[in-house]
C-alpha cells in the first residue's frame, strides 16, 4: 500500500512539472495583463525546438537553449500583435497554437523523414535522473528512506528547476520592483504609465518570462519525459496549466498545488485503469482525463472561492489617441 | 469603446485590408514551403488542379466547405454580439450523438426526407445543449466564455471517447464508430445537381446539407441585420454600455446568441455523419470547429464572406491533399500551418497595415478620410 502511494506521487511529480512550469510562464504574462491561451502552441515549440537542436548535437542543453529560444519567438509573435498591434489576444494565441501545431510536423518530417518525429534521443542528448546523494544509503530507512530515495530523489535537472521556480516567482512578483509594476500593469497599466514607466517595455518583458518557462517545459517534455518529439505530444497540457491558473487564481504557491493536483489525477488515471473500487466499481479513464477540466468549470461557476482575473487582462493599452 | 483608427472608405474596411491582411498570409505560407525545400508555385498549381481539377475534387471541396459554412457562421454570430465560441469542436461532437441517436432509432421505420428534419433539429439542440452551461457562467458568473468553452471542448473529447467506446460501438467490433445506418438515414447526394451543371463527379460526399447550409447563411443573414433579435446582438458587441442603455437585456442576450451559435456549430455534425460515413465515428469533426474560427475572421463575420472563405479552405483541405501527395516534404499538415497564419494576420494582427493605407488615402484623397483641407489661398 505504501509502495502504491509512493509510486503513485513519485509518476505525480513527473507528470506535473511541465503543467507547472507552463502555469508560471502564464503567471508572468496574465499577470501582467496579456492573456495567453498559447502556452500549448509555445510549449510544443519548444519541445520541437529542443529535440531537433538535441537530436543534431547530442547534447542536452543546447536542446534547451533551442527550446527557450523558439518559445520566446513565438512569445514575442504573441507580443508584437497583442501589445504592439493592440489586437486580440485571444485570436493571436489560437493563431499560434495552429502554427506551431502544423510547423512542428511539417518541420519534422522535411528534416528526419520519420512522419514527423524527431530520431530517438540516447545518452547525453537527454536528461537522466539525478540520484541525489546518500540516496542508496537511506533507502532501507522506514517511511523517511523510500519518501527521499523514489520520491525526492530520481528525478531529472529540469524537475528541480521547475519546483525551484515556484519560490522564485514569488519572490519575483512580491519582493522586486520589477514584480510589483509587472502586477501594477495588469491591474492598472494608466496609473503604471502615469508613473513613467513603459508599460509596453514592462509587457514585453513579462512575455518573455513567459517565453522562456514555456521553452522549459517542453524541453522536459521531449528531453528528459520522452526520448524525442511525437506530433502533437504537448496533448492539451497548455490548456491544462490555463485551467491550474485559474484555479490558483493566478498565484505561484497555489499554482504548484493546483499542478500536483492535475498531475495526481493523470497519474491516478494511468494507475487504475480498469481497476474496480471497493463501492463505486469501475471509473472510466476519460472521466479521470475530464476531471481537470470539469473541476475548473465549478470554480469558474464560483462554488469554490472566486476566481478574479487580473483587471486589465486581455486587454491592450492605448497611450493615447 | 471607439476605435482608435480614423475611417477609411467602405470598400477599403471590407475588401482591401482583408485582402493585404490575407495575401501576407499566403506570402508567408510560401515562405513555410520554400523553407521545406519545395517549389510554392508547383503547390499551388498543384492544390488548384486537386481542389478544381476534377469533378470528384470539386465536389470534394464543397464537402467540406460545407462544414466550414456552419462552424463559420457559429463563430461570426457569436462575434457580432462580442463573444468568443471556440467551442464549435465541442458542440459539433456532441450534436453528432444527437444526429446518431435519431438516425439509429428511425433508420429502420422512417424515410429519409423525415429523418433528416429530426436529424436536424437533434444536431441544433444538442449542439446548444454544450454552450448552456458556458453561456450560463457567462452571463450570470461572468466567468470568460473563451475558457469555458476550450474546457467544454475538452470534457466533450473525453465524453465522445467514453459514448464510441462504451454506447455506439457494437459487441464485436474494435473500431470505436455506431453501425452503420440504414436506408432510412441516407440523404440524397449531389451528383445529379453537378451533372446537370456538366460536372461529373462520381463517388463525392456532397450532400444536400451543402444547401441547408446556404440556407442557414442567408437565415444568419436575415438574423443579424433584419430581425430586432440581431439589431441587439450587434449593439451588445459594439457596446455593451449602450446596449444596457437601451434596455437590452444583457444576460439573455449572451445566452440567446451563444445558442444560436452552438446550435450552427452543431449543424456541421449532419454533413460527415449523414452525407458521408453514414454512421458516428470518433473525431468526425475532424477539426472543423477550430477551421470555424480562421472562416468567420476571413469572412468579416458576413455570411457572404463567409461562404467564400469557407470554400476556400475547403479548396486547402481538398488540395493540401494532393499537395501532400505529390511532394514528399509536405503533409497534410501545411493546411493547419496556412489555417493559423490566417487566424495571425487576418484576425490578431487586423490593424497592422491599417496606418499605412490611411496614410495612403490621406495623402491622395483627404475628403476620403474625413479630412477636409482648404484650398490654398482661401486660409
């Protein structure tokens, strides 16, 4: 039983870090008032990116660095036509979920000829796990041992990196002043400029941020997830951290939270699939794949707090006319 | 809010502007192409030949426009009353079970030309069935319709897996699709009409859903700038403020235009279920909801434009086919490529080019823009 739930939150972990680092990067851009329905888009960006830039040097980071780059283009794509051309955000993030849906595969089978995949990526052209140390030596403790040796331990860099950045955006966006008129923008961009300060400089940057998140989490993805790039293996997950963004009501901590939960559903899912429960019998995969989905609608509804967007989100700010 | 452009003449606001807006598209899809190695001449030659080249492409590209005139039209009403319907996907899945249920149980007793009513009616209420919920929150939660409707998408993907594997598949069989529907359901084809225009197309999916279609553009028409029910629609997307003003109710406002919307984005369910596959299957759909989204801004949300915009993606999907055919380095997926630069510069990037051609008619014709400059001498 212990060992269940162990390896339950152990596939938990696994599964939450790319919704994670994908609900920050849209922490960083809503909150600064530029709603982005294109994480999904600019995470298979960079999951391409960085299996196709892995693929050719064999090396790992340097797959990183290709994925931070390509979802900061289609970050700054974003940004150029929401915050420079005041057009609609929403129209321009579904506009590059479609582009980076189609280019990938595209891409993909012009330059491997494997119908769209990226070759099978071996060796230091992926992120293996990290055994962190004394992890052998505590494993025979009780309870304490298997929590740091499956649990804590095991895991990929770029898992590390994920939950380390959940404290780093808060102390980005409550303790520097760079966080403080990144939220000011979002809420109140006329009083941001009064002040003197450039509210579409200060946008930019957000995008950015959210850019080089979105490159990380599909980095994990094809890198150190699965070795190489499958058509359209991003799977909804952009959407899924949306939804956790929403339920965090746009703050880092509960963010993570809201991702470990969407994470221990999808890995719930795959665990007991097919099995039958004591009282409700069988419950049905797709039910479990929903619930994420469902769960956001009621909180939506306002059944379980309110969820109160960034005031001027979505909206684009005209100086003057 | 008011627009913080000044006015361009009528025909530059709907015909020129679309029409730079479209053909930067289309440059940077050639672009997509040259960078994949092939020749974007040769592709377009080619997707022409495949889309018009025949009358089975012809009627193949009409097929499939006419799922695009639906979704298109579900987009563009919801636009004019100033809401976002990115769930035509959804809704159009879940109109498919509403089709499925009727054809399955009158299939065996009734005629086509009765089933086909009720197929009908269940596509448009099932289809609005999947936006209640959303337009609800919309209207008396004020939770944002684009979320909603993107979750409602993904419940209803769920939800078709769990019907296919579980309702409609019988014993027996693997793939996850309905029986196949009997006499009763079969709606008459096309042919005879293309052959009387001289165009012989054998073995096409065009059906009669393609006029139901073109019906329902010219009721969307009649709906949206002859009927009060439209005039408000288009008031609360304007603004609103005024609309409140006026003594428009709000809340029943959005949730009358979303239904209306869903209940067209349903519709599309008809043309692949009954005009084609003679049966349900999973994804059906196919990815007409979101095609939906990139017609209605094509088309400036005018059933007109709509209906060109509709076949012209149709020609995509019929072309992009023998595209992928004919040369190795494209797939079918340059179409999804071109659909996206379309929704980009079309729809996000709409005001890109708008100061360079004001500038242009500034300088030209003053009188055009609202200008009026004295003539020298008289200041």
């Amino acid at each position: 039983m212990f060992d269940v739930l162990i390896s339950l939150l152990d596939s938990t972990v696994r599964l939450s870090v790319a919704l994670l680092l994908a609900c920050l990067a849209g922490l960083y851009s809503e909150r600064s008032g530029v709603f982005d329905i294109g994480l999904e888009g600019k995470m298979l960006a960079g999951a391409f990116a960085a299996a196709s830039a892995a693929a050719v040097t064999g090396s790992a980071w340097v797959g990183v660095a290709a994925a931070i780059f390509a979802a900061v283009f289609f970050a700054l794509v974003h940004g150029f036509a929401s915050i420079t051309n005041r057009g609609n955000q929403i129209v321009s993030g579904v506009a590059i979920n479609f582009i980076v849906a189609g280019a990938t595969v595209l891409l993909g089978q012009a330059w491997f000829k494997e119908g769209g995949r990226t070759p099978q990526l071996t060796g230091n052209a992926r992120f293996d796990a990290i055994t962190l140390p004394f992890a052998d030596a505590v494993r025979g403790v009780p309870v304490i041992g298997p929590i740091y040796a499956e649990l804590i331990s095991g895991h990929s860099i770029l898992v590390y990196i994920a939950f380390a950045m959940v404290p780093l955006t808060w102390w980005i966006l409550f303790r520097t002043r760079f966080g403080l008129r990144l939220r000011a923008v979002g809420e109140n961009p006329a009083a941001v400029d009064t002040a003197g300060i450039s509210v579409t400089w200060l946008r930019y940057r957000a995008v950015i941020c959210c850019g080089i998140l979105t490159g990380l989490a599909g980095a994990y993805l094809s890198l150190a997830q699965s070795p190489g790039f499958v058509k359209d293996m991003t799977a909804g997950r952009g959407f899924v951290a949306l939804a956790a963004l929403i339920f965090a009501k746009w703050k880092p901590v509960p963010a993570m939270f809201a991702c470990l939960l969407f994470g221990f559903l999808d890995a719930f899912a795959i665990r007991f699939q097919g099995y039958s429960f004591p009282l409700i019998g069988q419950v049905p995969t797709q039910l479990m794949q929903a619930l994420p989905y469902i769960l956001t609608v009621i909180l939506l509804a306002g059944f379980i707090g309110k969820a109160i967007p960034p005031k001027a989100g979505g909206v684009a700010y005209v100086k003057e006319r | 809010m008011s627009t913080p452009y000044a006015k361009l003449p009528l025909w530059a606001d709907y015909g020129l502007i679309p029409l730079i807006n479209l053909t930067v598209a289309f440059l940077v899809a050639g672009f997509v192409v040259m960078l994949v190695g092939e020749s974007p001449i040769e592709a377009v030659q080619l997707m022409l030949k495949g889309a018009f080249g025949s009358g089975r492409g012809i009627g193949y590209t009409l097929y499939y426009a006419t799922n695009f005139i639906f979704t298109g039209l579900a987009v563009a009403v919801a636009f004019h009353g100033g809401l976002f319907n990115i769930g035509g996907e959804g809704q159009a899945s879940i109109a498919g079970v509403g089709v499925a249920i009727v054809c399955l149980t009158f299939d065996s007793i009734l005629p086509w030309w009765l089933t086909f009513p009720l197929a009908i009616a269940a596509a448009a209420i099932f289809g609005a069935a999947w936006v209640l919920i959303p337009a609800w929150l919309q209207a008396y939660r004020g939770s944002h319709i684009v979320i909603t409707t993107i979750m409602f998408n993904f419940i209803a993907a769920s939800l078709m897996v769990y019907l296919m594997v579980y309702v409609f598949k019988p014993d027996g069989q693997q793939v996850p699709e309905s029986r196949q529907f009997l006499e009763g359901a079969n709606i008459p084809s096309l042919e005879p009409l293309l052959g009387m225009l001289g165009i012989t197309a054998r073995r096409t999916p065009l059906n009669i859903t393609f006029i139901l279609a073109l019906v329902a553009a010219f009721g969307v028409w009649l709906l949206i700038w002859r009927t009060k029910l439209g005039y408000e629609i288009r008031t609360m997307g304007l603004s609103a403020k005024a609309a409140l003003y006026a003594g428009i109710g709000e809340k029943r406002t959005i949730i009358v235009t979303l239904l209306i919307s869903a209940a067209l984005a349903g519709m599309m369910s008809l043309n692949p279920i009954m005009g084609a596959q003679d049966r349900i299957q999973l994804n059906f759909a196919g990815g007409a909801g979101f095609v939906g989204i990139a017609v209605a801004l094509m088309g400036r949300s005018h059933p007109a434009g709509i209906i060109f915009a509709a076949i012209l993606f149709g020609m995509l999907y019929q072309g992009g086919a023998e595209i992928a055919f004919e040369m190795p380095n494209i797939t079918r997926e340059m179409i999804v490529v071109i659909m996206g630069l379309v929704i980009f510069f079309a729809g996000a990037l709409e005001n890109m080019f708008r100061p360079f051609v004001q500038t242009i008619f500034a300088s030209i014709r003053p009188r055009s823009v609202g200008l009026d400059p004295k003539p020298a001498g008289e200041a």
